[in-house]
C-alpha cells in the first residue's frame, strides 16, 4: 500500500505498479495486433499524404539514401510495444524482492513506449470515421507518456545521486503535473503528420531543447553518483541511459526499415544495462 503520510511506496505496492504495467502493455499489444488486420493494407494508399519526413538525427544521416516505408513504421510501433512489456516482465521477476528506488522509474520509462500502439489511430482513421477530437485527444496522451517517460528516467539518476527515497509519491505527483503543463498547452495540427506517423506539432526547438537537456542531465547524474558513491555499476547505467535514449530517439521518428534493428538493439542493450547493473547494486542490500 501507499504511505500518504511520507509519500512512501512500498515493496508489495511497486510490484503491484509492475503488474499494472504489463497489463497494459499486453492491453496495447493486443490493440497492434487487431489493429493490424485493417490498417497494414491501407499504407501504400497513405504514402502520399506525409507532410514531411521526421527531423532526427537518424534522419539527417540516412534519409537521403533510405525510402519512406509506412510498414517499417508499423513494425518499430510493434517492437516498441513488445519491448515495453518484455522488459517489464523481466523486470518484475528480477526486482520482485529486490528495493531500488531507480527502478520503478525505469519500468515507468519503459511502460511509456506501450502507449505508441495508439499511434495506429491515424491509418485506421482511413478505414473507420474517426471524429477529429478523438484524434486530438489521442495525440496529447501519446505526447504524455513520451515526456512522462524521459522525465521518469531523469527521475531515476536524480535517486542515484542521493534524492530521498521515501518522497516517491511526491515526485510521481510532480511529473505528472509538469507533464501535463507541457503536453495540454502545446498545438496540435490533426491534418498534418510525417513519415513516421507522428501528428505535426507547435513549439518544436523548445521540445527539442527539453529533451536534449534531460538527456544530458540525465546521463551526467549517473556518472556523478559513479563519483559520489565510488562503484562504477553507476557508470554503466550512464552508458545504458546514453542507449536507451538513442534507440528511443531513433525507433520514435524514423521511417525505414534500417530505423527497426538499430534503435531495438540500443534500447535493449542500455535498457540491461541498466536492469542488470542496479539489480547488482541492491542485491545485497
């Protein structure tokens, strides 16, 4: 249960917020799958309607040799998912009885990547009357988890530094509004989209800035607590943050099929390093 008084998450409630999480995460698997059916046939159909192609460094790299492929797309939608849950199920067989305060927020992080599946409502919107509003609405809950994620993680090397532990529930409540100031006041264009199936949205240097500072603090909070704590375990978890954000970057906005094994593959390689290195950390504790 949770401890209001202290805003102290316990053990048995954590893991209950882990089962949550695959639940949801099959939830959204399900929903790929289904969704499938009706929306695979319909991408040759969409590939003149992409506004523009997603602006990512990925991008910037390969686009000029690599062709916009709409079911490359849909494939990293269903790797993202399927690493979503994967990894979380690990991580509740491993973590059962193990107390980290990091990685309740890694399995925030990782959770969000389930809700992506809702990217599929734009193919199937030319296959089902989908009114404009639910279009918008969906838009601003996968803008949600995106920023609840990296905010998640960034929260998790704030803890390897030294934040107290037992102000758990203060600080989901805190993301949560921050994330919420963020995603409810951006402009949202429902007409317009690029190649990786993203909604076209306002303020784009400004989200542009916002991820790349928490990726820095983020990946420099790990090494600090390396120092401060003197065990490079923290290091590594740096290095996997580095990973994660990478391939995060990378399955999110690009639209090849080149995209699909390279952002997987860094994401799984920085999401067990991490995973394994703070398992290490508290095995014995």
């Amino acid at each position: 249960m949770l401890n209001i008084g202290k805003g102290l998450m316990t053990l048995s409630a954590r893991n209950h917020t882990f089962k949550l999480g695959i639940a949801v995460s099959l939830i959204c698997l399900l929903i790929c799958i289904i969704a499938s059916i009706k929306v695979v046939p319909v991408y040759p159909s969409m590939a003149e309607e992409i506004t523009r192609r997603p602006d990512s460094i990925f991008q910037i790299l390969t686009g000029q040799f690599l062709d916009t492929q709409l079911l490359a797309v849909h494939w990293s939608i269903f790797a993202m998912v399927l690493f979503s849950m994967v990894s979380i199920v690990f991580v509740h067989y491993f973590f059962e009885k193990t107390l980290s305060p990091e990685i309740l927020y890694v399995v925030l992080f990782a959770a969000s990547f389930s809700i992506e599946a809702l990217r599929l409502i734009l193919p199937l919107s030319r296959v089902y009357d989908i009114p404009s509003l639910n279009m918008l609405m969906v838009s601003r809950i996968i803008l949600f988890c995106r920023y609840f994620g990296i905010f998640s993680l960034f929260t998790a090397s704030v803890y390897a530094v030294g934040f107290e532990a037992q102000k758990q529930l203060n600080v989901l409540i805190v993301i949560t509004v921050v994330t919420l100031i963020i995603t409810l006041g951006v402009p949202i264009d429902n007409d317009a989209w690029d190649s990786g199936m993203n909604m076209i949205t306002g303020y784009v240097p400004m989200f542009r800035l916002i991820e790349i500072g928490t990726f820095f603090i983020t990946t420099m909070s790990f090494f600090i607590a390396a120092w401060l704590r003197g065990s490079r375990e923290f290091a590594f978890i740096g290095t996997g943050s580095v990973l994660v954000f990478l391939g995060r970057h990378i399955l999110l906005h690009a639209d090849a099929w080149a995209a699909l094994p390279a952002g997987l593959l860094f994401l799984a390689a920085g999401t067990w390093l991490i995973c394994t290195r703070l398992h290490k950390i508290y095995l014995w504790l």
